[in-house]
C-alpha cells in the first residue's frame, strides 16, 4: 500500500481498533488459477505480533478459498470511514489562487500472514460464540447460539470450515489531511461535521471528521 510518510498508521493499538470497529474484511490469497477475494467478518486476538491471529469462516461449498493449501500467503484489507473532500473546503484555497483540487480522506489496514484451515468442532463453535457475543452484545435482547436447537447448530457447523492467519506484519494508513495547513483541516473537519447528507454517507463524513480531531488531540 503507497504511504507517505505523513499518513502512516503505525500504532499497533490504532490498527487494532479499526479491525475491531469495521471487521468485515476482504480476504485476498493467490490460487492456483489467480488472486481469489473474498468478504469475511474477521475476529482478532491475541495483543501483539508475534502471536495476533486473524479469525473467520466460510462455507465449504466456497472452494476458492476451502482448497487453498495450508501456509498459504493471505492479505485481509480492512475499510475504515472514508469520505470526500472538496477544495472549496480549504480556506487557502483563495490565498494560493484557486491552486487546489478534490481528494478522499480514508482509513485503511493491511494484514499481511499464511493462512490455515481450521475443521475442528470445537474450534469452530468457540469462534462462532465469539463472533455472537462481539456483535450480539450490544443488543438490548442479545441473540444467543444457545437460543438454536443443538442439532440445528450441530448440522451448521458442517457446512463450514474455519479460517486462521498468523499474522506476521500490519501496514496502515490514515489519510486525514495531514499534509494541509491547520486552517484547511479545521475547513475540512467542520465541513464534514456539517455534512446535510442522510444515511450512510452522512455518517461515514462524520466519522472521518472524528477521527481527524482524535489525531489532532
């Protein structure tokens, strides 16, 4: 991933945060016939490399990525928030005669590590409860895997195959206007903030602007 010096992620608690609020990954590895992607809800653990692992699962009837052999290279791009930015945000803009032009603001982080296949079920489960529990547990009425018939479950868990890379390096970036001038960050930020827009590009905008007032702070 091209990172200029000013927009490197290089705080591995950071990284970690942006896994751990935008999990939905995209699975990358080279096959024997290509690249293969695919779109997974990923779940990290462990604290520091060595010893970070990047958890998910996939249908066995997906054999792009059921055939791949053990200790294969794996890619896992996480998106963060990531907005538009317009020039006319920049207060310079007027003073440098116009000499500005739009750009998108983003976040994103890149695992690098080999991939392993995971068929035990007791693996598996223990995974699924902990997927359940981060996304479940913020509910009012949590959904629990405890409220499926065991035989349910049971005839599930077959149908899939479980997903682990050891990660081996994390490369990020955060390109949130740090190469403007104060000013225009300050043009940007309340702009967003500002941002008349409904759903998810509304929310997105803010978020970008968060982020940049966390990195100022």
């Amino acid at each position: 991933m091209y990172t200029p010096r000013a927009f490197e992620l290089t705080d591995l608690d950071a990284q970690k945060r942006i896994i751990d609020a935008y999990p939905l990954g995209t699975l990358v590895a080279q096959g024997s016939d290509g690249l293969r992607a695919t779109h997974l809800p990923f779940v990290l653990e462990g604290t520091a490399i060595p010893g970070l692992r990047l958890h998910a699962h996939i249908s066995r009837n997906n054999l792009e990525f059921a055939e791949l052999a053990a200790g294969s290279a794996a890619l896992a791009i996480f998106r963060g928030p990531h907005a538009y930015v317009s020039p006319s945000w920049y207060p310079s803009k007027a003073a440098n005669q116009g000499k500005a032009v739009p750009t998108w603001n983003y976040v994103s982080v890149h695992v690098h590590g080999t991939l392993r296949q995971i068929n035990d079920p007791t693996w598996l489960l223990r995974h699924l409860k902990a997927q359940t529990r981060k996304h479940e547990g913020q509910r009012p009425q949590p959904w629990s895997m405890d409220d499926a018939p065991s035989d349910y479950i049971d005839a599930m868990l077959k149908q899939i195959v479980g997903l682990e890379i050891t990660v081996e390096r994390i490369e990020a970036k955060a390109k949130l206007s740090q190469n403007r001038p104060a000013q225009d960050q300050e043009g940007v930020m309340r702009a967003l903030n500002e941002s008349s827009g409904v759903g998810l590009a509304s929310a997105l905008n803010h978020a970008v602007a968060e982020l940049m007032k966390t990195r100022q702070n």
